[in-house]
C-alpha cells in the first residue's frame, strides 16, 4: 500500500483538471518582502475562523513527526518566491545546477507567448536584451502564478496540484474540504514529498507568497516550513490554515506537489532537467 492510499482518493472537485495524485527577519526586511512575491491585492481583515477542531488524522496523543531535508533558498527584494521554491525540491531531488533566476528565465520563456502575467512584460524584454542573470533588473519580475508552477514543473515528474474553485458555504462542508487538503498534504509529506504551497504572507491579509512545507510535528502541531523570505520556520497548525485559505478562485488550500509518490517518481538525488533559457527569435 502506497503511503497516500490510506487516504483515500480525492473527489474530483479536489483535483480540478491534473490527475490525484523562524524566525523572522528583522522589521525593515520582512515589511520590505511582504509585498514582494506574487500580485499585491487588498483584503478585508476580518477576524478569520477557529482552527481549533482541525482533524490531523492521528491519535491526540501522537507524537508523529516528520522532518524532510529540503535546502533552504532565500528569495532577493523581488518577486521571486515561486522560482525559488523550486530551486528547493529541485535541489532535494538532486538537480542543482540551476538556481532560482535560472528557473524564473525558463518560465518567462515557456509562458511569454500566453496572454496572463508574462505576455508583453517588462521581464521578457529584460531577459531579451541580458542573457547573464546578474545584469537583470530582476524587480520587473512579475510574479507567479499557480497555473504556471504547475505546468512548469509537471514536464518533469509527476505533479500534483490539489485545488479547489470556491469553498462551499456551509462552515461544516468548508471544514471537511479544509481537512481533507491538510491531511492529504500530510501523506505526500510522509511518503518523502515536500510540498510548495500558495498563502497569503501574514495575517495582513495583503499580499501572497509561496512556502516550502518540509514536515510537521503532531505532538507540537506544528508544520515545518522553508520561507524564501524569512527562513525556516515553525507555523502552529491554526496559523498555517488561515494563512492557506486564500479567498479567491482555485488559491484556498492550493499546493503544488512535485515529484509525487508514482510509478515515475525520480529517485531522490536523481533528477535532472533540461531547461531552455533563450527566446525563439
């Protein structure tokens, strides 16, 4: 038995279209990164629900833990949480030739001809005009979306991206979706996949960000987290829920699993990827 079958199979409405599968930085930096990941948008901050009856599928005595190796990558002053979230499970599944600019090239190059965030932006023409990375103004980077982490990455091995349109209604309906997301992201942590998720930064509610789970602690309840921003932290289980619900189409609960437990999963430490880093002319 796989280490996710236990869980069951996701009802379509989990999956969408892909198949199922601390510390902080000092004051003036974190202010200085909060905005800098993904589109900046405005929330009413209102009080947000009570995580307090989270079922984390383990005995309330458990003292499961898991602690995945992923490295840590920290992210510049632009919006590059994405690509270095990747860099990270790349690096942990062995391919560590290319760093996050690398990896933001490639996305501009594969989505740059797709009307959304690349089409006739300022990085492309940035990117055109300098094929050294350090001669980039990498602040013209516009950020990425879910839809292009998950195409990016499914060329590669097996991808997974769990999401959902809109929560439903009903407190106790929205509850069950909450906890069938959390505890399937827990069984793709404890068959040795960390997980990228999508949340917002803080509990301003204002701008959006990408974090690297790598484990978590059910005696602490606690999740384990790589921050390209801040580090590795350690986030409550009530805190990571409200920072996770994003309210808008297909980003509550989104995560992005790469390299899942499959008949083609890569071997740890094996993989390698060809990534084209030049614009057809």
């Amino acid at each position: 038995m796989s280490p996710l079958a236990r869980f069951g199979s996701i009802p379509a409405v989990f999956r969408g279209p892909a198949p199922f599968p601390r510390s902080a930085l000092p004051l003036l930096s974190a202010l200085a990164l909060m905005a800098s990941c993904l589109t900046s948008v405005m929330a009413d901050p209102a009080t947000g629900p009570d995580y307090s009856d989270l079922i984390t599928g383990t005995d309330p005595v458990s003292q499961r833990k898991v602690l995945l190796d992923v490295p840590l990558v920290r992210q510049p002053r632009a919006k590059l949480c994405g690509p270095a979230a990747i860099e990270m499970v790349f690096r942990y599944w062995g391919e560590k030739r290319f760093d996050q600019y690398d990896i933001a090239r490639a996305m501009a190059v594969m989505f740059h001809s797709e009307s959304g965030r690349f089409k006739d932006s300022a990085i492309v023409q940035e990117l055109r005009e300098h094929s050294q990375n350090g001669f980039v103004d990498w602040k013209k980077y516009p950020g990425t979306g879910t839809y292009n982490m998950r195409e990016f990455l499914k060329q590669f091995a097996p991808t997974v991206n769990p999401r959902i349109k809109r929560l439903p209604e009903e407190e106790a309906d929205a509850a069950k979706v909450r906890d069938r997301f959390f505890l399937e992201m827990k069984g793709h942590l404890d068959s040795g996949s960390p997980v990228i998720v999508h949340q917002w930064y803080d509990e301003r509610f204002r701008s959006q960000h990408y974090r690297v789970v790598t484990g978590y602690d059910d005696l602490r309840r606690i999740l384990f987290l790589n921050d390209p921003a801040e580090g590795r932290i350690e986030m409550s289980y009530e805190q990571f829920l409200k920072l996770w619900n994003v309210d808008e189409n297909w980003l509550s609960y989104n995560n992005i699993v790469f390299n899942r437990y499959a008949p083609a999963r890569v071997k740890k430490g094996e993989l390698r990827v060809k990534l084209k880093l030049t614009f057809d002319e």
